[in-house]
C-alpha cells in the first residue's frame, strides 16, 4: 500500500514539473501537419496537392471506382454474387435520376484555395514560371471536373474564387446561380486556351500537358456541339429550361464542331502521337494498345497504378475469366460483355457484324435449322474486327497462354425426334463420351462467379501473373484520352461540319488499325459513326455519355422486352454429340436472351441530365432543378 | 465473492435492455394517407414503380420530400405522422401536364385525397379479347391537353396483373399519327410463353411526344381457356 502512495506522489510532482515547460510545449510546431504557408512556398508539397487532386478526379466508370458502372448498360452485365443489392444491375426497372450525379464543389475549391495560396506566395523557390505552370496545371483539373459535372448535371455555377463568408448573417452572396450549359462549355474552352501554352510536362501520360488540354477540349466541345444540334431534333423530347441552365441553342452546333475539329487536328498534325501498331497480330495490338505502359505512342493520358508503390485495383480480379482466375475458386467474372457489344463487331469485308447460322435455343427442331456447324468454336467470330479479340475473351481464343474453356453444353442427336437434346451439366464437368460437358469458363444459366452471356472481358485485363489474386491485384492503367478517341472525334465534327472527306480519312484510320482496308468506308453517315464509337471505345467509359450527347439513349434503352438494344444477348456454344455422323464433335451456337437479366434497359428522358441533390437546393435557393424532376 | 462477480453484470445488462426500450424507440407513425390520381374522377393508371410524388413538411430542420409511389392503378397510400404536409405534383413525373401548384394536405388520422391532374391524353372504354391466336383491344383515345402530340399507342400482354412497359410478354405498338376519332383496335399474338395459361392479363397505353410515362388503361383479365 505504502508503495501506492509513493508511485501516486512521484506521479503527481512528476506531472508538476512536467508542467512549467507549458510555454514551450505550445509553441512547438506541429509534427504531423502542414500550414498553408509552409505547403505553397515549397514546388514539392504542391505537386503533392496536384497529385491528390488527379486522383479526384471524378470517374463514372472506370478500372477502380464505377468498376460496376460497365455491366449497368448495354456493353455488358453482372455475372457475380447474386445477392439482390448487386443482382438488381440485371434487373433495374429504370435509372434512377440521381445515378450519375456529381455536385463536385470540394474539389472546386480546393482548386482554387490552392490557386489564390500560388499567387500570394512570395518564396524564391516558387519562381514564377513555376508559379504559372502550376496554376496552368490546377486551371486544367478544374476544367476536368467542370466538365464531368456539365456532362451529368447541364449548366452549375462557374465558381473561380474561394467563397468565404463574413459572418454578418447573410449568406445570400456566396449562393450563386447556375450558369447556362453553354456558358460552362464555353469557360471549359476558354479555360483551355488559355493555360495550353504553359503546361509543361511535355511527353508525360500522367500528368496534363498541351495535348492533353487539347484533348479534353476535343472531347468537351464535340459534347457540346451535338447537344447544341440534337437536343433540338424534331420529335424528340427536349430537354431545356427557360433559363439555358440546360439545353443549348441549335444555332452554336457548328462553332462547337469546329472547335473541336481544331482541336483534334492540332494533337493529330503535333505528330506527338500515333496509332498504337507495334504488335503484327492485329488483335493483340488492340489489347496492347491499352495496356502497353512502356513506349505507347498512343495514351494521351492515363490514371496510373504501380504495385510497387502499393497503388492498384481489383480490375482484373473481379473482372478475369473464371478458369483464368488465381484466387482460387470463384470469385471473378463480374462484367460479362454481351452479344450486342460483339455483333456491333463488322466483318472485314464491311457487312454487319451479325453472327451467322446460330439457333434460338429453344430446344426445338425449329430453332435448329439455321445451325451452321462450326469446327472450332473461334470460327463463328473468323473475319471479324480484330477490336474484337482485343476487347473481348470468346470462346476458343486463349489469354495468357492459357484457352478459355467456354462450352454450355452437348447437343445429343435424337433419331427418333429428328432433332438434337439440349444437355447442359456443372462447370467443368465431362459427358458420357469423355469430353467436356460444360466447360470451367461456362456460360452457366444459374451459377455466379461465371458468365452469363457467353463472354469475357480481355481489354484492361492483366496478363501478369498474380494480377487476379487479391492480394497483389493489377497495376494497369486507365486510359482518360488517347488519340484513338481524339481521331474519332475529328471524324465526327468533320462530319456534322459537313467535311465528308476529312471524316473519312480520320474514321478510316481507326478501322485501317483494326484490319479493315485502307479507306474501307467510302461512306459515312452518323449511324456508322456511332457503331464505330461503340466498338473503338468500348468498355472506357463513353458509352452513356455518347447515348445521352446524341439524344438518343432514350430510344436505345426504351425499357422495352421487345427491343432487342434495351436487353442482353447471350451467346451459348454447344458441342455436337452424334457419333458416326460428319457433323458430330463440331460446334453450334444458341441466342437468347442472357437467363439472368430480368429487366430491359430502361432510360428516360429525365435522365439526360441528373437530378439535384435537395440539400443543395435548400442551401442556394437560386438552385433551378433540371426538367422531368 | 463469486456470486456477486456473475450477477453484476448480469444485473448490469438487463439495466441496459430495459433502459434501452425506453430510449430508442418512438411511436411509429400512424395515420394514413390514401387516394388516387384522378381526371374527372377516373384514376390513372400508370407505370407500377415508375410515377411518384413528393410529400413536404416544412418546420424541421432537414427538408427533404418523402415520395410517394402511385400504383400502376392509380392508387396510393402513405403512412405518416398527424400534421400538415404538402403535396407536390413533381415536374415531369406522369403523363400529365406539369401544375405547379402544391396541395395542402392536413392529416389527422386519416385522410382520402383525390389528386386532379389534367393529362394529355386518356384512353377509355378499353375491351380486350381473344380472337384466335391473338388479344384483340379495342377502346378510345381521346386527346385532353391539345398542347402536345401523341407518340404512339402501345398493347400489353403478360401473365400477372401489373403490366406496363418493364413488366410484359408481349406488346404491339401503333405509333402516331391514325385516326383517333373511332376506336383504335390493336391485335397482339399471344407468345408461346403464355400460351399454356388459363388466363392473362391485357392492357394498353398512350405515350404522348416528350412526356417520359405513358398513361394507361386498367389491367383486365383475358380468359384464354
């Protein structure tokens, strides 16, 4: 007990003592933060900024946030858990108008608290040509995130300065209203002019530099244009409010177009970049094109990822074919693409890209007629868009060294029925014959974790060992802007400008890329352009953001379980069991409907532009809401 | 010793739960609100899970509206606490013209409210039957709002009672412009699916140009056998 007492004591005079050195104690600089002053006088603490900042940049779909976004509309589905909450993306009755919405105004201002620190700095390290290139840097994020909100939400406020308030009572001066949606554009072009000139970073993917300000300029000005000019199509629902908060006078097509049209000119005569064609075999190409990092000549800008530095995704994890996967078991095989997306694939020759000789699958005599009977399962895909290997895993090919085993089941012939039985068993399972009943790879009607449409996803998928476990996850990058999209672009503004043969010339060399012959298409029309768009760009992230531009997303995805575009196809192969028979061991193909997608795309007009949110409203009632909600 | 170490905190816990049941929980709300959306005293039938409204109540410091779901047949019902609300027909939610006006709604314990809503078109007196192989509808469209076009007609089989645009079998559509003056008839082929049922339901919509829902008729029920 005596000894309680004294430890208390020591304690208690300890603490004491402690204690005279109070003065000190609070005037010690803290340790584990950084001042606003200490940040801006120092170039290596703002590029910490700016590197916080690129990784905030919003993304709707893409390798790490929005991975679920790709299996939501027409480009693929959800094969995974089918637990209801990730389920209902098979079966949404509609898109909810909040489901893309971005009200990104934290980021704004950081952009410009960072902006007014720059400017006030006086540090002799922040020299001034350091000065300007870094407010150049931020006015270029700035303008990304404008531009991602425009997209979704129409015209927000244009906020350039830090909004403090003064406390007197009324905030009324910090609410700004909305600006129109071509004023946005317009500040996003103007914006983009004028910091071009002092980006450095020139040859950098990861950082903005001239071309890349092109590039968003390319992209955000032909949005722009096809709003001005398809909002206003007769007969179709437009969406506009008297203000001009949405909905952009007809009359500004052309500027927009032409803007663009420079714009996409300028990166592609820079001759900063070219077509990625380093692999001969074509397909490969495609795939390499977005995933190659060293020396790719094509990547205008990309979100990096290094594992080394423990910065990566899950992408290919959710997303490898289910044999392919490293995790053991099952777990993969997330986003199935589906046969919509493959058919959108032409043939070489130029004809539609639909497939030849397959059945409907309703295990009828009548639904076997139009067999074609294929020796391998690859044939039904021959003379196809090579973008179509580097984009999607079919059955028969292979990916890192290793063919997928994509089989739904046997066809047994039945003498006495005159037509083939449908069997179809558990994953990897053999039929009687020995042979593979069902391959590892599925399609699977019921089963999770295996695809549901006949196909996997190959583009941005890792080749590298480990990159499909959880652990060591996938480094690959995303790809923001390459000059792929940036000479589509150039095609389509030429286009609608009515320079038919500049479009030509730049959508040919796109296809000339995937295999097609030079010049294969002599004419153009916006259908083409679309299809090609579609294909070149799949799985990017554009596929929304172009239906809703073109104003036609409300037709596409009408809700309708008669529309073939608003359902996912499946594509099942079978193999032929009918021994002694020259058709027997080959394989057919069936097309339904994938078994687990319940609901057809259904997007309304109200979706065109997001919902906002009624916090933001209550907080700024000069807030004007978008039509339809 | 040893029988005070298990009985404190076993005293302890049953404090808590009991304690627990007084704080955390307050009376559910209570009184209901129903109706329809109705046109010169016909409801509407809309799209199941697509059209809703938007309850407010101002004096709390979060304002946020509660929606209110309107039933494919035009119906609804909310359960909410006595009070004043308002009622909100939100801007492009049906196939009706926007009215900016809100509705008062005093609730003590319960209340019927028909909201009046002034659509661009109706369909009346919709019949449907078999006829063969196919469903035959037949009724009127007539126009009510002259301020915009009509886009299409559009008929609807399926095996259960909420049909529309997301939940069919099968649809046939008639797209604008034909006479509206007579009775529109529209024949639909019965798919195989539900060629085995004993009975199946029909019904039909008009979608008028720029307005995201269609209005329909009733859901009625077609014996097949």
């Amino acid at each position: 007990m005596k000894s309680v007492i004294s430890l208390f004591v020591c304690t208690f005079l300890a603490a004491c003592f402690l204690s005279c050195k109070k003065d000190e104690l609070l005037d010690t600089s803290p340790q584990t933060i950084f001042t606003d002053e200490q940040i801006y006088k120092d170039p290596k603490l703002i590029i910490g900024i700016l590197a916080n900042l690129y990784d905030r940049l919003p993304r709707y779909a893409s390798l790490a946030t929005g991975n679920e976004n790709f299996s939501i509309f027409d480009e693929g589905m959800w094969s995974g858990l089918s637990n209801n909450d990730v389920e209902v993306r098979n079966n949404l009755i509609n898109y909810n108008f909040d489901r893309w919405r971005l009200w990104d105004y934290a980021f704004v201002r950081d952009v410009n608290v960072a902006i007014d620190n720059i400017n006030e700095s006086n540090s002799v390290e922040l020299t001034p040509i350091l000065k300007k290139q870094f407010i150049a840097e931020l006015r270029f994020l700035r303008a990304m995130d404008y531009f991602d909100m425009v997209k979704r939400m129409g015209g927000v406020p244009i906020i350039t300065k830090q909004l403090i308030y003064d406390f007197a009572g009324d905030p009324a001066y910090l609410q700004q209203p909305r600006n129109k949606e071509e004023e946005v554009y317009d500040f996003i072009a103007a914006e983009l002019d004028a910091i071009k000139n002092d980006l450095g970073n020139t040859g950098s993917r990861r950082q903005a530099n001239k071309n890349t300000a092109l590039a968003l300029k390319s992209r955000a000005m032909l949005y722009a244009g096809s709003l001005a000019r398809y909002n206003n199509t007769p007969g179709l629902t437009m969406s506009s409010t008297p203000g001009g908060e949405v909905g952009i006078p007809q009359s500004k097509a052309s500027g927009y177009y032409q803007k663009s049209l420079d714009a996409s000119k300028e990166i592609i005569n820079s001759g900063a970049y070219t077509l990625y064609r380093t692999n001969p075999v074509l397909g490969e190409n495609f795939y390499d094109a977005l995933v190659n990092k060293g020396g790719n000549t094509e990547v205008i800008f990309a979100v990096d990822y290094l594992k080394s530095q423990g910065k990566r995704h899950l992408n290919t994890f959710n997303n490898i074919a289910r044999s392919l996967f490293e995790d053991g078991g099952q777990g993969s095989s997330f986003t199935s693409p589906s046969l919509n997306l493959v058919e959108s694939f032409e043939y070489l020759d130029g004809s539609p890209g639909t497939l030849k000789g397959v059945g409907t699958g309703s295990n009828t005599a009548a639904g076997q007629a139009s067999w074609i009977f294929y020796d391998n399962p690859q044939d039904i895909f021959a003379n196809k868009d090579a973008r179509l290997y580097g984009t999607i895993m079919y059955p028969g090919v292979s990916f890192a060294g290793k063919t997928l085993k994509i089989q739904a089941g046997v066809y047994v012939w039945n003498a006495s029925a005159n037509k083939y039985d449908r069997t179809e068993g558990a994953l990897n399972s053999s039929y009687t014959d020995g042979k593979t009943l069902t391959g590892l790879d599925g399609p699977s009607r019921t089963t999770t974790f295996v695809s549901n449409t006949g196909f996997y996803l190959r583009k941005y998928i890792d080749a590298t060992a480990g990159a499909s476990t959880s652990a060591l996850q996938s480094d690959t990058w995303w790809v923001v802007f390459r000059l792929g999209e940036v000479y589509l672009n150039a095609g389509e503004a030429a286009f609608e400008l009515g320079l038919t043969n500049d479009a030509l010339t730049f959508t040919n060399a796109v296809r000339q890329r995937a295999g097609f012959p030079a010049n294969s298409l002599t004419t153009l029309t916006l259908q083409r352009i679309q299809n090609e768009r579609k294909v070149e760009l799949a799985f990017e992230d554009h596929r929304l953001w172009d239906l809703i531009r073109w104003r036609i997303a409300d037709k596409v995805w009408d809700g309708t379980t008669t529309n073939p575009d608003a359902n996912i196809y499946a594509l099942y192969p079978y193999r032929i069991v009918r021994p002694g028979h020259p058709d027997d061991g080959k394989y057919v193909f069936d097309k339904f409907i994938a078994p687990r997608f319940k609901a057809p795309r259904f997007f309304r007009p109200g979706n065109y532009y997001s919902s906002i949110a009624q916090s933001v409203i209550d907080n700024n009632p000069k807030i004007v809401r978008n039509p339809f909600h | 010793m040893k029988g005070i170490t298990y009985t404190l905190p076993l005293i302890a816990l049953s404090v808590f739960l009991f304690a627990g049941c007084e704080k955390d929980n307050r009376t559910p709300p209570g009184s209901t609100l129903t109706g329809r959306v109705v046109y010169n005293k016909e409801p509407i039938g809309v799209r199941s899970g697509g059209v809703s409204f938007e309850i407010w109540q101002r004096g709390f410091q979060l304002f946020s509206s509660l929606p209110l779901n309107i039933a494919q047949d035009g119906s609804f019902s909310a359960v909410l606490y006595n009070g004043d609300y308002k009622l909100v027909r939100a801007r492009g939610a049906g196939p009706w013209a926007d009215a900016s006006d809100s509705i008062d709604v005093h609730l003590s314990g319960s209340a019927t409210i028909d909201i009046p809503v002034n659509p661009y078109f109706i369909i009346t007196n919709a019949g449907f039957q078999k006829n063969g192989s196919n469903i035959t509808g037949t009724f009127t469209v007539q126009m009510v709002n002259t301020t915009r076009e009509m886009e299409l007609v559009r008929i609807y089989i399926g095996p259960n009672y909420v049909l529309d645009q997301n939940n069919n079998s099968a649809n046939v559509t008639r797209t604008a412009p034909f006479n509206i003056t007579t009775p529109v008839t529209l024949n639909v082929a019965i798919p195989a699916s539900l060629a085995a049922e004993n009975f199946i339901y029909a019904r039909v919509g008009v979608k008028t140009r720029g307005i995201n829902e269609l209005m329909y008729s009733t859901s009625q029920k077609v014996q097949l056998k």
